[in-house]
C-alpha cells in the first residue's frame, strides 16, 4: 500500500535521542572558514558546506563513474551551482559535507531535503560519496545520522529516498536503513527518462531496525 507523504514543518520534536549520533555545535576549519558541525558519528562528521569545498566537491561530481546516476560528470559551473544551493539555505537542512572524524577529510555529502512527491512535500535523505571511500558503510552511517535527526530533532514521523532504479549502490543503504518501496516516479534529466524508486521508512519502524 502506497503510504500518503508527510511534512515535518510545524511539528514538535522528539525526544528520544541517539547515543552513536550527536547533534554538533563547533565548527571545523576548511580552507581558513568554518562549517558549523551539524551531526557526529562514530567515524564521521557532517557539517555545513563552505565555499573552499568547491574543490572536494569536484572529485565527486566530476567523476563519470560515481555520476553514473546523473548520466555522467558534471561541468565546473554546475559543481558550483549544486555548492550554491547547499550555501544558500534558509530551511536548516541540506546536503552537508560528510568528512573522516580522525582525519578531517572531506569523503562526500549527505544531508536532508525537500523533494516533491504524490503532491505533496516529503523529506528526502541523501547521500553521494567519492568512489575512493566506496564500501566502508560510510553511506549506511552517515545516513542513519540523518535519519535520526529528522525523527528526534526535526520531528519527522516519515523520511523517504527517491533513487533512480539502476542504483542498486544506493538502494541498498536505504534497505541497510529500514527503508522500504512506497511508490515510483520517473524523472528526466539531460534528455534521458529515469525511473525512479521511493522509499521510505517511519520513525516506529526506525526504532525496530537499529
């Protein structure tokens, strides 16, 4: 059965909160400016997109193989643009800058955001990682911190991940994660039609995975 999307703005938040994942308030110092710690893990740390990530940025969305699902490697100018939609963010989520907790390198993003779907509003969590850093469960970690936020900070009841069908990568993070198929869409992007999985899991059945 389908489930009907949720919107998690205006709702309180939860009060149960994860040991293994803690909500940041420093900053860490790249390229001479601070990104505001969002969330920690065990291995991990997420924080705020800063400008000086251009660079790291690029050795992920400039890599045909890890943009398989993109239909390929992006453009200097739209690496920049997908780093100013993260920069320039009022809601007080995003796609944050996943980095190595011992080692303060930059390994990818993951993040929360608002997607459309079954017309209306769901709150999506997402992940894209160099393919250096491939296979380590950083995808599963960083993730599942996202997801707890969203639940115990944000007050989400539900969050979905929308992932193109051939991506059996990605999917298998959201399945890792609780999450089941609760519908389809199709996108279309440089021409091509992509089918579309969505995903999702509730913060009940959050509770029951990990």
């Amino acid at each position: 059965m389908l489930r009907r999307p949720r919107d998690a703005r205006g709702q309180t938040a939860g009060s149960k909160a994860r040991d293994a994942r803690s909500s940041g308030v420093g900053t860490r110092d790249v390229g001479g400016r601070g990104g505001k710690v969002v969330l920690e893990t065990e291995r991990l740390v997420l924080r705020e997109m800063v400008p000086g990530d251009f660079d790291a940025l690029c050795r992920t969305l400039q890599d045909a193989e890890a943009m398989y699902a993109y239909e390929g490697a992006f453009s200097d100018a739209e690496v920049r643009a997908w780093l100013d939609r993260q920069l320039y963010r009022d809601d007080g989520i995003g796609l944050w800058a996943v980095e190595l907790k011992e080692m303060g390198k930059f390994i990818g993003q993951c993040g929360l955001t608002w997607q459309d779907f079954d017309g209306g509003r769901v709150m999506e969590v997402g992940y894209l990682f160099e393919r250096t850093f491939w296979h380590n469960g950083y995808a599963t970690e960083a993730a599942r911190a996202c997801l707890d936020h969203a639940f115990d900070v944000l007050g989400a009841d539900e969050v979905f991940s929308i992932i193109r069908d051939t991506n059996e990568a990605s999917l298998a993070v959201a399945h890792r994660n609780g999450m089941r198929q609760c519908g389809a869409l199709v996108k279309h992007y440089r021409g091509v039609r992509m089918p579309h999985l969505v995903l999702s899991v509730t913060r009940v059945e959050r509770d029951g995975v990990y």
